[in-house]
C-alpha cells in the first residue's frame, strides 16, 4: 500500500492566494506506514509533475517521492527562474524538516533537467540573475543543495530545445506563413534524406532565428518601456521542426520516423500550439533566448559534483542520445553513470518500461545511499 500526503506551503515572497490556494503544491508518496530516509524531489517549469508516473512506483521499492510544483504550474508565460527555485527549495526543506529525509534525491525529468540543476547550482555556487526588471528572489541564498541527481529523459534547456525545434525556415515573425523553400524541413527537394551540407545550415539558420526574435523583443520591451508599458504578450509558430522529428536516421535511435509529441512534425508545425506559443517579452528574454536565458543546463551542471545518472528513453521522440551524451558530458562529478533504456518520453511503451527504470534508478540511489527503513 502507498500513502499519499497532499503538501503545500506559501514561498519565501509568495503569499496564500486571496482564493486560498498555496503557491507550491505537491503529494508525498511513502510506502504505508514507513518514514523512508532517501526521497526524491521533481518538479518542472510548468506541468503538473504531483502525480507524476514515476510517484507510486519508486514509493513501493522504498524510496519517497514528492511529486512538487512551484508557483508556476501551468503559467510558463510567467516564468521566472530565481524565483522557481525558491520554490523548489520550499519542497527540499519541508523533506528534510518535516518528513524526516536524510538523503534528498533531484530527478530532473523532461524539461525539468535543466531545472532541477539550476536548483542544486545556486545551492552550492549562487550565481542566478534577477528576472528583468526585478529585484532578486527572497530566500535564494537560504537552499539546501540535493544529496544526488537523476537525468531522466531530460532536454538541455529552454532555449536549446526550442531552438532545436525552430522551423529555420520562417523569414518573418509576423507572418507565419511565410516560408524560405531552400530552408524547408517539409519541401520534399531538400530530403530526407538531409545532406550534411543542408543540416548544417538549417541549424544554423535556427539559432539566427532565436537571435531575431531576442533583438526584437529587447527593442520592443524598450520601446513600451518607454511609453509605460512593463510587457506584452507574443507566438512563436512552426517550432516542431527538428530534422530529427523528420529523420530518425539523424542522431540515431529507436524511435519513430516522422513522429514527435503532437504527431506528425508537418501537421504539428502548422498547428499554432507548441514552445513558445504563448510567451512575452520578458517571459522569451528569461526562458527561450538563446543569449538571455539562465534556463539552460549545462551551466548548472558544470557546478554539480554530488553522484549523478543520466537515463535516456532510447524510443524518445523528442530527446535525443546526443542530448543525454551532452548532459552527461557537462556534470562535473566524478561519480556519473550514462544509460539508455527502452521506452518513449515518459516510459509508457513498451509494457514495463516504467517498472524497469524504477527498478534502475532504485538500485543506483541504494547503491550511493543504503537506507534501513524507520
């Protein structure tokens, strides 16, 4: 039997909502009636991970789980690191005082990778900027850094992701339709398969992209500035558009051709929802920008010497092996582990993929951690 405790506490400067809602919210899963001694703690940029898929399964092998959400569940267009982290570090802190965990564990899972790894950096080495225009987060120097980190099927950042995704081919912001036939993902002309010449400058032409819509925003943010204005929304279309999606014989593995998380990439693309579909100046600045944005994880990741495991779904459509290569590369510790495992993004398929990487991630944490349960 597993024992679920709803958890959810106010944040250094985030009160109780005036309807009464906490800013960070989560559950607590333990195995019924034990206090484990080693937890872990996931949390992402805006999905709800409090029922996350991993929750019952490592609280039957032992392992609590607290399955947390920051100030920022469902808002990403408001994202602000610093303060994220603050929040994150409300669920380390309630783990250590009041559920008693000796040892706390950071899964970063999906986007949450880069995440979890900015937490335990400011832990150990602050460095993390104010969000523009803002005054630094109350209680980022007061966070305990985790015990060891756990990679799961993990993006290397925001602004790597989305960049990654970017339809290189779009030549104007405010006229999605508008396409570069030389620079199509889709034109038949151009693959697959993709020359090395043609991936090359297709990424190329991702990252000016990135960089457009950053010299654009940082000008439009001063020019409303300037006329009393602290922000405006904006979209970014045709961001499923990695020749990965396309070609799964670019960065190798087994997942399917033609596929990513919204289906096919030529219909998905066109869809008007995805990275950066519902973004602001401030909000593209602090998360998606390439130049700007701290929500990246190899920075992070290069101040983290506790253990570490990198675990890549091998049949993900939307993380690749040279992700988890690039990850793993980047942790500075000396006690890191690299696995590929089947399954796809969250190890729905194939049956028993989830039991397995319980299994993986179990037998590490008590490998670094024996526990005797209380």
């Amino acid at each position: 039997m597993i024992s679920k405790t709803f958890v959810s506490s106010e944040s250094p400067g985030a009160p109780r909502a005036g309807a009464g809602g906490m800013p960070c919210q989560g559950v607590y899963y333990t195995p019924e009636g034990v206090k484990p001694r080693v937890a872990v703690i996931t949390t992402h940029y805006q999905i709800d991970f409090s029922e996350h898929y991993l929750a019952e399964y490592l609280a039957e092998r032992g392992i609590g789980f607290l399955g947390w959400n920051t100030r920022y569940r469902g808002y990403e267009s408001d994202f602000v690191l610093d303060r994220a982290v603050v929040d994150i570090g409300v669920g380390v802190r309630w783990l250590k005082e009041e559920a008693e965990v000796e040892h706390v564990i950071l899964l970063g899972n999906s986007g949450g990778g880069s995440l979890m790894g900015a937490y335990h950096a400011q832990a150990v080495e602050p460095s993390l900027r104010p969000g523009i225009g803002r005054e630094p987060a109350a209680g980022l120097d007061d966070l305990i850094p985790g015990d060891a980190y756990v990679s799961l099927a993990a993006h290397l950042g925001r602004p790597e992701v989305i960049t990654g995704w970017l339809d290189a081919s779009v030549t104007d912001e405010h006229d999605p339709t508008l396409t570069d036939p030389e620079l199509d993902l889709f034109n038949p002309e151009n693959g697959p398969p993709f020359s090395a010449e043609f991936l090359e400058r297709y990424r190329t032409a991702q990252v000016a992209r990135n960089h457009r819509i950053t010299a654009w925003a940082k000008a439009e943010l001063a020019r409303i500035e300037a006329l009393g204005f602290q922000d405006r929304p904006f979209t970014v279309q045709r961001a499923w558009a990695d020749p990965r999606m396309v070609d799964s014989t670019v960065d190798p593995s087994d997942r399917p051709d033609n596929w990513c998380y919204r289906g096919v990439p030529a219909v998905a693309n066109r869809s008007g929802r995805g990275l950066g579909s519902e973004t602001t100046l401030r909000n593209w600045l602090d998360m998606w920008s390439l130049s700007e944005s701290q929500c990246r994880a190899e920075e992070h990741l290069g101040k983290m010497k506790i253990p570490a495991i990198v675990i890549n779904p091998h049949g993900d459509a939307g993380v690749y092996p040279s992700d988890a290569d690039a990850l793993y590369d980047a942790i500075a510790s000396d006690d890191k582990k690299r696995l590929d495992l089947p399954g796809d993004h969250y190890f729905q398929e194939p049956e028993g993929a989830r039991a397995r990487v319980a299994d993986v991630i179990t037998e590490w944490i008590n490998e670094h951690f024996p526990q005797s349960r209380a």
